[in-house]
C-alpha cells in the first residue's frame, strides 16, 4: 500500500506508521496469497484489491486506527504472557508440573490448501486460541459496523478460520468465540438516540464455531471462487450486497430549532410522514422546528471525492478501492455524481 503525508506529520510517526501496513510475505519470510481477515471481505472487493491495490494511496492520518489496533493487540498478548506466567508459577509453588493446556501465544499461522487451480496459502494472526476454550480476536472498528451488520458473518468465519488454522498445527479445537470490538467512533448522543446503537463503546460479541472440518471445505471453496474471480471483468464481478456495504437507509430528523446541533431526542425518523408528525406535535412549543432529509448511504464504500481528485488518496477508505469499483461508480452515478480524476500522490518516503 502507498502512503502520503498530507498534513506533514513528523517523520518519525510516519516510520511508526509504515511499520504497521500489513506485509503478506511477513518480512519476505513466507509467502500468504490472502489473510484469514481478508478472506471474509466481499469477493468483489478481494478480486479489486488484488488488481488495483498497488495504486491505492493512503494518507498517514487515516492509519490512527491501526495504531490503536495495534496497541490492543500488543496489551492482549502481555496480558496473555502474564497470565501464562502466573500458572506457571502457581504451578511450581503447588510443586506441580506446569499446566498442558497453556494458551498458544499470538503467532502468525499458515495453512496452505490444495485447490483445482494450486495451493493456495491463507495466514491468519489471532489473539488468543484455546485460553478457557474460546478462539478471542480484537477489532478497532466503527460503531456503524455493528448498527448495520448485525449478524456479523464475516467475524464468525474469521474466528472459525483461526479455530482450523490453530488445529492444523496441532492445539485442540474448541467450539466458542468472541469478538472484542472497540469502537473507535462511538458516540454517547447516537446512543441515548437509538437503541439499536451500540450503548457502550466496547461490545463482546460471543460465537458458536464452524468444525475446522466445515472450514477447511469453505477456505478451499473460497480460494477456488477468488481465483474463478479474478478471471472475470470489474464489471461482471458479483456485486456486494446491502449488508456488505454497510447500506443506511435514508432519514428524516426533527429539529427544534436552526441552531440545534442535533435532531431532538426520539427525533429521528424512518418515514417522511413520521418525522411530519412530530414536528406538528412540537410546533406549538417550538415554533422553529423543521425536518432534515438525511440520504441514505453506502457507508463501507464511502470516501471523499475531494482527498481523491487533490491528493489521489482514498479516505477514510473502509473499502480502499472504492474508486475502482464499478458497482460504486454506478451508485454514484445515480446520485448525478461520478468519481473525479485523481492527482498523482505525493508518496512518503
Ligand atoms: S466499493 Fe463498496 S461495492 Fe465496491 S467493492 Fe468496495 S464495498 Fe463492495
């Protein structure tokens, strides 16, 4: 992935950056042709990001979240060490041996499997396998992943992926798992508005696993469909669906006045004529009171139009290739809009 430093960020912070784009060769060491993370995204946006996602750009100030990430994943595995040595010592104080089943430590895994077009090698990374028999993954996300993913799929198969991964080399299987998701964009006001908001910016999310039997055969059917995939036009790619691309639907929000920041309480409605009916019911008291007309909108392919065609970067890019997506530029197209040209990115270096 290239970067850019738009706003001048000190170069030392930039290196800190670099040092957390993720490398699929792990240091050139071994070579992984799709993370377990990557393998659950929608298939168009893989095929897209295998074509396109060396000419992608992003700039410095859109990684912040990996860093977090980072972070959390770094505190897991410390607190992993800690508890694995404090067993171990109350084993030896006990005069015991030392526990069999410690938990494996984060590590990167491999897996190749055989495919009708080669092997094909998925890697995976999770935080913790086998500790009181739950495989555990952090995310650093936004609140919106969850308001509009609710059955959250995508998380189960990764963690089912770390479960047959751990197998394959050689730790027990387990059958539960858990999601940490730490929402980085988390607001207190969206969730005294809404109940399906998240009401707290850190939610555990509990899984029952697929066997790693189950997921050997859906890691192998995937390979094959990626590679069927990429032999396909950007145009005639199956298209990601309304839960893949985080669809909003559109809104009307009853103000109480034009300097109200927020719609009031209760105030935002599915329906035209809902949001009419309350703002008649206020108007006596509030004879300011209006409805907005919130669009709706496709949140995961999101990115602003102006960081592109000024800088040639995609942000906040939560799908990177965004621009080159045909089925987004359509989307767009419908709105009047279209993708402008982009500059060519000032790279760091
Ligand atoms: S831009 Fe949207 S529709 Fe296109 S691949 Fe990305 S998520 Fe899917």
């Amino acid at each position: 992935m290239r970067l850019t430093n738009i706003y001048n960020y000190p170069q030392w912070y930039v290196d800190m950056v670099s040092g957390f784009l993720y490398d699929p060769t792990d240091g050139g060491r071994r070579r992984s042709d799709c993370s377990a993370t990557r393998s659950i995204n929608p298939l168009q946006q893989i095929v897209l990001t295998r074509r396109y996602g060396d000419s992608v750009a992003v700039d410095v100030s859109d990684m912040t979240w990996i860093i977090l990430g980072q972070a959390a994943h770094s505190a897991c595995y410390h607190a992993q060490t800690r508890s694995i040595n404090r067993l171990k010592r109350a084993a030896k104080l006990a005069g015991e041996p030392e526990p069999e089943d410690l938990p494996a430590l984060e590590d990167r895994l491999y897996v190749p499997i055989v495919t009708k077009h080669g092997v094909f090698t998925y890697s995976g990374q999770p935080d913790r396998i086998c500790f009181d028999h739950t495989v555990r993954d952090l995310k650093v996300t936004s609140a919106w992943k969850l308001v509009f993913d609710k059955e959250h799929r995508e998380w189960q198969r990764q963690l089912s992926i770390y479960n047959a991964m751990g197998y394959a080399y050689g730790l027990p299987v387990v059958d539960k798992g858990q999601i940490c998701a730490i929402l980085k964009d988390w607001q207190k006001s969206k969730a005294e508005d809404s109940p399906d908001y998240p009401q707290a910016n850190v939610q555990f999310l509990d899984f029952e696993l697929a066997s790693p039997d189950t997921t050997f055969k859906w890691l192998q059917q995937r390979a094959e469909e990626i590679a069927d995939a990429m032999e396909l036009g950007d145009d005639e790619l199956p298209p990601c669906t309304a839960e893949e691309i985080w669809a909003k639907d559109e809104k009307w929000a009853v103000y109480k006045d034009e300097k109200s920041k927020q719609a009031m309480r209760g105030g935002v409605c599915d329906t035209q004529e809902q949001a009419e009916a309350k703002l008649e019911a206020i108007k006596a008291d509030c004879p300011g009171a209006y409805v907005e007309h919130r669009p709706g909108r496709h949140i995961r392919c999101d990115f602003d139009p102006d960081l592109w065609a000024k800088h040639g970067i995609v942000s906040p890019g939560y799908c990177k290739i965004a621009p080159f997506c045909k089925q987004h530029q359509e989307y767009l197209a419908e709105q009047g809009l279209e993708v402008p040209e982009p500059a060519e990115p000032v790279l760091v270096s």
